[in-house]
C-alpha cells in the first residue's frame, strides 16, 4: 500500500486499485481493464515503478504486481521468524516397507476380483 505521504492521481490509483484486487496482473489485461488509455497507462505504470509501489514479474508479456515492503514498514513474515532468528524445523520423515508389511497384491486379487478354482469345473 502506498505510503501515507504520497499522491496518486486518479489514473495511478486505478492501476494500483487493479493489481490490489488481483494481486497480480499481466501487462497486457492491465492494458486492456484500463480506462484512460495507453499513453496514461505507460505514464501511470512508469509513475508506480519510480515510486516503489509496484514490480514488473515474469511472463510472457510481464506482469505487475505489488512491491515488497522494505525497511521499518516490513512486516515480518508469519511463522518464517522467531524472535529475530529463522525458525527450524525438524525435516519430514515417511515410514519405509518394511520386512513385516504384506506382499502387495498379485493378479485378479489386485482388483478385487477372486480366483475361482479349476476343481469345481472337473
């Protein structure tokens, strides 16, 4: 969000209204949602970039999205940071097969099927 101390006009306010709203935009539906046409939108765009309000991300054709905040106004990021230092944790551990598990299912039984024995036709 823009700092208190700095103006938008109404053609930057719409823009950065616009990548609010979707957090992301690609350049070209950001060109073609805006109203006032496209020199303003290349002079609203550039306005917000000089102003470190906005970014240009990846894409085909780029994208704008929100800066990220920097010095006292960032926030710190939930659940990343204790008490100033990165938290740990303990990595992900999955059991593994192991000798006393079953054999994984053979044939028919493998889709629920029975076998039927050979003797109840002789």
């Amino acid at each position: 969000m823009p700092a208190s101390n700095q103006q938008l006009t109404p053609e930057e306010g719409f823009l950065f209204t616009l990548i609010v709203d979707r957090k992301s935009v690609g350049i070209g539906k950001a060109r073609e949602l805006f109203p006032f046409g496209e020199v303003n939108f290349d002079k609203a765009k550039a306005a917000l970039l000089t102003k470190g309000i906005i970014t240009i991300g990846r894409g085909r054709g780029g994208s704008l999205q929100l800066a990220e905040p920097k010095g006292p106004e960032a926030a710190e990021p939930n659940g990343l940071m204790t008490l100033g230092l990165p938290a740990t944790q303990p990595p992900v551990t999955y059991p593994k097969r192991g000798p006393g598990r079953p054999p994984k299912a053979q044939g028919q039984q493998a889709n629920g099927q029975v076998a039927l024995s050979l003797e109840a036709n002789g």
